[in-house]
C-alpha cells in the first residue's frame, strides 16, 4: 500500500508529524512550567496532562522518523524503501496516553478520594481495553478482519463515552459556577476529538485505496491526537485555574488582585 | 540464536522495548514533578525513585538502538546484522537502579538514622553482589555456565528477599495506619517483580531456543522492569502522600480541606 504514495502525500504526512512534535513539546513545556499557577490539589492533574504530551511527543518523533526510513526519495521521486512503517507507536502511545487523559479529566473534577480512585480504574482500564482491541484490526489488510476488531473495540469505546456524558453529568452541576462551562466543554472535547478515531480507521474499509488511504489515515489520527492531547491538557489548565481561586492554601497565597489574566 | 528470530518476534521486542521508554520516561517525569507534593523529609525518596526511573529510561533508549543494529530489513524480511546486541546495558542499569530501588523504599519507611544507613549499606551491596555475579551466566551460551553464576547469584537475591520479608515486617507495624497497607504491598511488588528475573535467566536452559528463548528473554525482563521500577516508584509516591498528611510541616503549608486526592 505504501508503493502507491505520491511525494506531495508523502510530504504532506511527515510535515504533519513533524508539527505535532512542535505541538507536543511546546504544550509539555507550558503544562510542566506551569502547573504552580494552580492550586496544590489540581497540580497532579497538570503533571498528568503534561505527560500525556511528553510521551506524545516521544512517540511522534519515532512515528516521523519511521516513515521517512519508510520511503527513499531519488531525484525528487518517491518509493517505499522496503523497511515497514511501524504502525505499534500509535497503539503503543494510545495505551498509555488514554488511561492517563481520563485520568486528568477525573483529577480535575476533584471528586472524593474513593469516588476518583473507582473511577479512574474503571475507565482507564477500558480505554486499555479499547485501544488493545484495535490493534490486530489496524494492522490487517482485509476489511473483514478491520470491522470485526473495530467492533469489538467500539463496545468499550461506547461505554466510556456514556460515562463521560451521563456519568460525569451528576459530577458537572457540582462543579463551581466559573468553571462549569469549561468541565462542560472538556466532556464536549473529550468526546468530539475521540468520535474521529473510530472513523479514521474506518476510511480504507470504505472505498479510500492506495496512497491516499494512507494519508487520510495519518493525517487524521494525527489532528484527533493534537485535539485530543494538546487542546484537552490546555483546557484542563485552564479549568485548573478558575478552581484554583476557590482553594485556600491558593488564595492565601497569591493575594487578591493578582489573579492570572492568562485565562 | 538472533539469526533465528521472525520478523514479528524482532517487533514484538523493538515495541516492548519502546513502550519502556515512554512509560520509565514519564515516570521520571511525574516523580521529579512531584516530588513538591509530599512532605520535606520524604522528597529524597521520591527523588532517588525518579532516578532510577530516569536510569532505566537512559538504558532503554540505548538497548532499543542496540537490539534495531542488530539486525537489518530487507523487503520485510529479518536477519542478524552481524552486529552483536550489546547485553551489558541491561547490568550497567541494575547495578546502578537495584541498589537505589532498595534505598527509596527504606527512606520511605522513615526509621532512624543508623537503621536506614545499615540497612541501605547491607542490602544496597548485597543487590551489586546479586547483579554482578549473575553476568558472567547470562553472556553465556553454555547452560552449565549459566546455572553456576546463577546459583551464586540467588544466594545474596535469597538474603535480600528474606531480608525484606522478615526484617522489614517489624517495621511495617510501626507505619502508620493509613500507608500501613500500601508499605505491605510494596514489599510484596519487589519480591514478585523481583522473581521475574531469576525465571527469565533460566528460560534458554530449560528448553526454550532460538528466537522464542530471545525474544521471552527480553519481553520477560522489560515486564519485570516496568513493574519492579515505575509501578514501585509510583507505589513508593503514593506511601509518601498518605504518610506526609502526618508530617507537621506538610499539615501547616497544605491547609485541611486541601489535602490531594491524586491518590
């Protein structure tokens, strides 16, 4: 499949991986440096939102450096050099990556201890569940074999989903009143950028063949993963912040007045 | 033995390997991150758990080029490339990591000064012990070599087992109540992580040849690693989260109400 690239799709996918470890790096660096304008409770939240982009950001410079070993470029055209494209770094970083973006979501909302711990374990186990399920079908040609294995994997995918939106419902009307519209719109992004995961994979068992299907591939799994990691962490921070206000040891610390403008 | 492998045994250990970096990468992120959300006189253990996460990460960097040099692709096919897979990493990182895993978790039971010195000094030399003298077994091919380092080298491995099992026993009555729980699962975490790595050696002399043994060999030994290093400097966090709630300058920074609900 990767013969029939042209070189503009070749290009077009390693600038995109290429911009998504600028992205990666740049959303570390902020979330780590920043995580002490929040209030000492949500700094875990933070450092996990952070680490989420750090091991993003590994993976996206394995992931990039694969697919240029992929593909020998002579005189401006392109072919595949023969060493496969290691399509794991994805379902490597997503195992990891997933659990962890769950848990940011769960760190922030600041639910009881037994509330969060109960949680935690049960969504991030079936995002690891999601995410195992997936692969043996991304790394199969056949459509027959991607659909039975996309299936199997939407049934976790679905239930964390309805968790997040009816579930974590009860938790949002508990939420104080300056950050209830971003909690809100976390559970909005969360599910938006997710839904793009199972239709990327679903593009070459609908009639996208060749190069295409692989661009269209990459380069969608890599926006959802921008949204997803990078846009998620800063929302995170920033729901951060406006709660910070609300905490003592915060406000006791930072006098009034000199609340962050940032957000 | 490497000309025996298959080209999906070859990636099952590249991607093992890779996943290890991420995760001992983002382990040492989280703990030197962190290190400020626990009382003064338990951050030199978190600190020492983030090192050998942050060792572990170094090696495992290396030993994934290492093992991708050994071998070369040609059209998805495998084969050795006459360059050898550099084994020392593996002991260059225990002799360094093993005798600090033992440290950071006998600072964590905070006992006194002359017993955590004792303590650290007899069991952080008996674990070099441990890992020196299993090197010369594990670079042979000759099982009769290997069962003979192997044997001298479970002799400080028993002493340390017992060591933990029964002299740090007393002490985990002393812990306080709330990481009584959790000190008890940590000495549990090291011994079965711990017995992970003797098995793994003795896997090629039992029977197992060619690619299989190679391959169980360096997957065995990544697992054991990932719980005996990240999963129990995470442990070793949490101890010291519940144990710093009873530590009168972490009670006097981080008002009531405040406390973290990370775990």
């Amino acid at each position: 499949m990767l013969d029939s690239i042209s070189a503009l799709q070749y290009e077009l996918v390693y600038n995109a991986f290429s911009f998504t470890v600028a992205v990666m790096g740049a959303a570390t660096a902020f979330l780590f440096l920043n995580r002490g304008q929040v209030a000492f409770i949500y700094r875990t939240a933070i450092s996990i939102s952070g680490l989420v982009t750090f091991i993003a950001m590994y993976h996206y410079i394995r992931i990039a450096s694969s697919w240029s070993q992929s593909f020998s470029m002579v005189n401006g055209q392109i072919a595949s050099s023969g060493i496969a494209f290691n399509d794991a770094y994805r379902y490597v970083d997503w195992l990891l990556t997933v659990p962890l973006l769950l848990i940011e979501l769960i760190l922030v909302m600041k639910l009881s201890q037994s509330e969060t711990v109960a949680k935690a374990t049960k969504l991030g186990s079936l995002a690891a569940l999601m995410v195992i399920l997936g692969y043996p079908g991304e790394i199969s040609p056949d459509p027959g074999t991607r659909w039975f294995w996309w299936s199997l994997s939407m049934i976790p995918f679905l239930i964390i989903v309805y968790d997040l939106f009816i579930g974590l419902k009860k938790s949002i009307d508990s939420q104080p009143e300056a950050a209830r519209g971003l909690v809100s719109a976390a559970r909005y992004v969360t599910v938006v950028s997710w839904l793009f995961y199972p239709i990327v994979y679903v593009l070459p068992m609908v009639g996208l063949t060749g190069g295409s299907a692989v661009a269209a591939v990459q380069v969608g799994y890599t926006i959802a993963d921008i949204v997803a990691k990078a846009g998620f962490g800063i929302l995170i921070y920033m729901i951060a912040v406006r709660k910070s206000e609300l905490e003592p040891d915060f406000v006791a610390a930072i006098p009034r007045g000199a609340k962050p403008s940032a957000v």
